[in-house]
C-alpha cells in the first residue's frame, strides 16, 4: 500500500495434492504485482480439527484476511464464524460452509460439474447401462454437489441405473479400494463416474487387478501435469474428465478488491469445462505453453521459494518441475 502498509492473507487449504500446489502457486504468482501483500499457507492433510487450529491461528497471528477451503461443510463453521465476527474479511474458495458467515466465495459450480458429467456419460452408454459413483469426501460441497447433479442429469435417462455409490474422501487409494469392493461383490458396471481423477486412476488400477482391461471411466479435475487428468484422457484411459478451475489469479483479485475497499461480488462461479478425446489433446498442449511461460516467470523471482519453503519444503521441487 502508498502507506507501507502490507496486508497478511492466510490461505487455509483443507489438503494436499497437485490441484492445490497449483492453486497455492498461483497465489504466490500474483503476488508478484502487489508487493503490498504477504501471504501464509498452512495445508490440513483432510483433516478437520487440525485445519481448525489453523485458522484460530492465523486469526491469533493477526491475519487481514483468511482464504479458506473448508474440508467439510459443518465442522470448521464455528471457527470461520469466530474470525468473522472478529471482522476478519473471509474468502471461502471451491468448498462452502453451512454458515451464511463468509465474505465471498469464489469456485466452480460443483452441481453443473456433476451434470454435465452426468449428461455425457448417460450419452456415452446411449441412455442405459449400470453405472457407479464414487464420491469425493463425504460432508465436503463438492461431493454433495457433485453428486447432486450427476444424480439429476442421469434420472432423465429410465435406462440408467446407480448401481453403486461409495465415499472414498478425494483419494486415489481410497478410489481403487471401493473399486476393489464393488467389483468383488461380483456387480456388472458399465461405467464409472468419479468425483476426481485421482479416484478415477485409482479405479482404474483396481479394475486391471480384477481383469478388467479399458473400464469405461470419467473423473473431474483435469489438471494438465503428468498424470493427471487431461493426460489420462489424451491418452485414452479416461474417457472424460472436467477442467475444475483454480484461478489464484481472480481469488487474489477478490481478495484485494476486499481488502482495499473496491466493489465485488459476493458468489462468484467459475467456468468449467468438459475434456474429451475432441479436445484434451489441444487444451494439453495449451497449458503446457502456459505453464512453461510460468516457470519462467517463477525462475526469474526469487519469492516462490521463500513463501512455500514455509508452507512445506518438500513441495517447492514438486512444484517447480510440475510448471517446467
Ligand atoms: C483437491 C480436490 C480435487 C477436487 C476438489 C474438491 O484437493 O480433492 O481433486 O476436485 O478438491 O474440493
């Protein structure tokens, strides 16, 4: 700020995995305009009570603003009520809380993700066939949501039948062991919708343990590094996945449009899309173009490294060879 001021943002993330390396450095990225602003992650490994503690801290240490992403839905609420009845502005982003106490949210719309996914996979199957669901954590917006819209899309099809649905909490282990069960018990799928590719790979790995060889899968994320989702679907283990968007970039413009007095909005939905084997191929090669213009942004700054040595030293190298 003109005064000198800086402005502290605490980013809560409620896990770990490339989605969020993704969106934390892309934070990191726009701070580079605005020198004004400091950031501090702290990362909760999917766990509510530790991602709890965090957020009291960062409330303790003083911050100007929280950026969270609440793991569930219920059990951090009263801890995010607490910093924002303090006056703390609070940034929900991709997960919600049940609590009307936040300042803005900003993330994809979980319900149209989950229809679309729907929609295309009642097509793939040409209206029928047994398909199953496994769902990210339960008690999390995004499986809810998810959830919720996949279910509406595909009961317009009476030839579409959920023949199964389990929790496996955003995890590729989890994935391959409720794929493992379903399997098993000897049911018949003709197609799996997962709640992210993570779990989708998972699956996958689980259905070749059982001789399934090319098990007809879709999944949600579509980050475009090495294993992730555009790849799998470029090369034809998945049939689908869904760009969810992270765009550090808008929840930084949000969050300073906060701290600096200028008009928002408060609800703030970002625009997914579907990867099929139509376009994954180019969308890949697009990404790769934009994060090779990133790393080389990065290499030329020295702040990504100070700010997610804090956050987690390991991660910095995972981070810098995913933008290279
Ligand atoms: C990353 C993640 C994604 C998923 C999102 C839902 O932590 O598990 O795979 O799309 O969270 O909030």
């Amino acid at each position: 700020a003109d005064n000198g001021k800086k402005y502290v943002i605490g980013v809560s993330q409620c896990s770990e995995d490339i989605w969020r390396d993704k969106l934390n450095s892309e934070l990191v990225m726009s701070t580079y305009q605005h020198d004004n602003v400091v950031l501090k992650f702290a990362s909760a490994n999917d766990d509510d009570r530790l991602q709890a503690k965090q957020i009291s801290r960062f409330v303790k240490e003083g911050v100007d603003l929280l950026i969270v992403s609440p793991n569930q839905i219920h059990t951090i609420s009263s801890v995010i009520d607490k910093a924002y009845d303090r006056g703390i502005p609070v940034i929900l982003f991709d997960r919600k809380t049940d609590s009307k106490k936040y300042t803005a949210f900003i993330g994809a719309d979980n319900y149209e993700a989950g229809h679309e996914m729907g929609a295309f996979i009642a097509r793939q199957l040409k209206g029928k066939g047994n398909v199953v669901e496994i769902c990210g954590l339960e008690g999390s917006s995004p499986a809810i949501e998810r959830n919720r819209g996949f279910m509406d899309a595909v009961s317009g099809f009476p030839g579409i039948r959920v023949v199964d649905r389990r929790y496996a909490g955003w995890l590729k282990d989890r994935g391959a062991a409720a794929m493992d069960s379903i399997l098993a018990g000897g049911q018949h799928v003709d197609y799996v919708f997962a709640q992210n590719d993570r779990m989708a790979v998972g699956a996958l790995q689980a259905a070749e343990r059982h001789g399934i060889r090319g098990m007809r899968i879709a999944g949600i994320d579509a980050l475009p590094v090495p294993g992730g989702g555009m790849e799998n679907v470029r090369d034809g283990r998945m049939e689908a996945s869904y760009i969810y968007p992270t765009r550090g970039d808008l929840v930084m413009q949000l969050a300073l449009n906060i701290l600096e007095k200028r008009p928002y909005k408060r609800d703030n939905y970002l625009k997914g899309t579907l990867v099929t084997s139509n376009n994954a191929n180019a969308l890949l090669l697009q990404s790769e173009e934009i994060m090779k213009q990133t790393a080389r942004i990065q290499s030329l700054h020295g702040k990504v490294d100070n700010y997610l040595a804090q956050y987690n030293h390991q991660k910095v190298y995972l981070l810098l060879f995913s933008v290279i």
